[in-house]
C-alpha cells in the first residue's frame, strides 16, 4: 500500500498518508512562502488515492499556524476529499484547534461552510 | 555623521522590538520569525495575543516578500524597489507592526481601493468577503491569493492604517501600520 509521508519544518507541517489505513494527517506549522510547491505532492497523492479509497477516510488536521497562501492549497486538498466523498465514500474531516484559539476554531468554520465533507471541531488542551 | 542616538532615541520612544531594512529573503523572513517567537516566549506574552502577532508578522512580511518579485530588476531604481523597511514595537499594550516598501505608483490606486473595501466592512462581512476570496479567487503561481490584507484585518480587529507617499512621478512609498491589542 502506498504511504506519503512528509517530515515537518518550522515552517511546514509533518504530512503522513496512509492509503492502507485511509488515514491522513497534517500537522504542525504551514507558513511557506511557496505554498502551491509544498501542497503539490499531497494533491497528487490525492488524486491517485481517490480512484480507489478507503470506505472510511479520516483526515485530522492540527495546525498550530497558517498563512494564507497555505489555505488556498488546504481548501484544494479538501476539494479531492470532497470529490471522493461524493463518489459515496466515508470522509471525516477533524480539525483540531488549541482551547483558547478562536481564529483556528473560525478558520475551520469557514471550511466548513464550504466543503461539503463532515467536519468534527475538536477543542485540545494547550 | 550619522546620527545614531537620533535613531536611538526614535527607535526607543516607540519600544521597537525589531527592525529591519533592506532585501527581503525567505532565510530573513525565517530569521525574524524565530526571532519574534522567542521575544515574546520570554516576554511571556498571552497564547492568543501571541498567535495574532505571530499570524499578522506572517502575512506582513510575506506580503513584502512577494512584492519584491514584482519589481522590475533592470529598473534603474530596481535598489530602491528591493529594499523594504518592517518593524515591531509594543506601546500603550498595543503591538505596531509597520512595514514600508516602494510600489509602482500605477498600482497605488488599484492597492488603495482595496484595503479601503477591506477597512469598510464589519467583522462579519470580512469573514464572508474572506471565504469568497478563499474559494472563487484567482491564485498567484507561489500561491498568494489576495488573502493577505483580508487575513490581517480579521486576525488584528483593527482597520490598516496606510499611506501612500510620491517618490518620483514612478514610484510611491507605501507603508502599513497594523495594530494589535494586547487584551
């Protein structure tokens, strides 16, 4: 089964996607100045991973900062989930946010507005 | 000669933490990044406060950074158009961060219509005006997107003060005074 999995940086998240588990997981900080070069080989793991999902995906996102570069290729990357789910497959978007951290609660409500992929808000401890 | 107390004394009186002018690169961008983190670790600065700061210094200094790009290298002013000046100071528990840069001055009213949109809406209509620009707006190659300013203005709660200043009849300086409260 294939795997992507991407070491972290101060300014890049750890990436691990697991085709086998259905499992993919961003964490970390994602402030690249070249943010579509950085998503690229997510998206296209992406893309191959979509012409024979899991029927459970889970997606966790934990994203201590992001700039707003990096969030034009999160929502892409959330445009190929929301494809695979439309194609009747289980996707659950969770998105983590520390306690006191309104901004990143919000940023993953306005995702949520307009992907249409079940998001679970998860409150963590700081 | 210089006079470096007059800078001192300027620099003191608006508690700059930081400065800088000159060529901005990712290494510098990376530098003052790190550096900004542990300057307000050590000053023990509130979490939340903490993350508005950090995000604003973000998007301010890459927003510089992509700038840089659009100067014209062969321009007989291209000096001029590298260079950008950034700082952060603390006064009356509000954070200032001010950058200045040189930008064409065809473009100056192009960029001023635009943070007037942006200084014009509600905390609400700022987050629908950001989830549009999100999802319909065109990206640039390196990703930026328009989202910058729009991210400011929501993280910082305030309205960017800006200003624009003639140089010559082909380039006008441009800064940006972003404030950010500390409760």
């Amino acid at each position: 089964m294939e795997k992507l999995s991407i070491e972290g940086t101060p300014k890049t998240p750890t990436i691990n996607f697991d085709f086998g588990s259905g499992v993919l997981e961003i964490k970390g900080r994602s402030i690249p100045e070249n943010s579509i070069e950085f998503y690229k080989p997510l998206v296209e793991t992406l893309e191959k991973y979509s012409s024979k999902p899991q029927a459970n995906t889970d997606v966790n996102i934990q994203l201590e900062y992001f700039n707003t570069s990096s969030s034009k290729c999160i929502l892409d990357v959330f445009k190929k989930l929301e494809a695979i789910h439309k194609n009747g497959n289980k996707i659950t978007i969770n998105w983590y946010y520390e306690q006191d951290d309104e901004d990143m609660l919000e940023a993953g409500e306005d995702y949520q507005a307009i992907i249409s992929v079940p998001f679970k808000m998860i409150q963590v401890e700081e | 000669m210089l006079d470096i107390y007059d800078f001192y004394d300027k620099m003191e009186r608006n508690n700059i933490m930081l400065s800088f002018k000159g060529d901005v690169t990712s290494e510098l961008l990376t530098s003052i990044l790190q550096i900004m983190e542990s300057k307000l670790d050590n000053m023990q600065e509130e979490p939340k406060v903490k993350r508005k700061v950090y995000n604003v210094l973000v998007e301010c200094l890459q927003n510089l950074y992509h700038h840089m790009d659009e100067i014209d290298q062969n321009d007989k002013v291209a000096e001029k158009g590298r260079a950008a000046i950034f700082m952060i100071g603390r006064v009356d528990n509000q954070y200032n961060i001010i950058t200045g840069n040189y930008v064409k001055s065809d473009n100056v009213n192009p960029l001023k219509g635009r943070i007037d949109t942006i200084n014009s809406l509600s905390k609400e209509e700022l987050k629908e005006y950001y989830k549009t620009v999100l999802n319909n707006g065109e990206m640039s190659q390196k990703g930026g997107g328009g989202l910058g300013f729009i991210d400011i203005a929501r993280k910082s709660g305030e309205k960017l003060a800006y200003n624009f200043l003639p140089v010559d009849d082909r380039y006008s300086f441009f800064s940006l005074n972003i404030k950010i409260a500390q409760n």
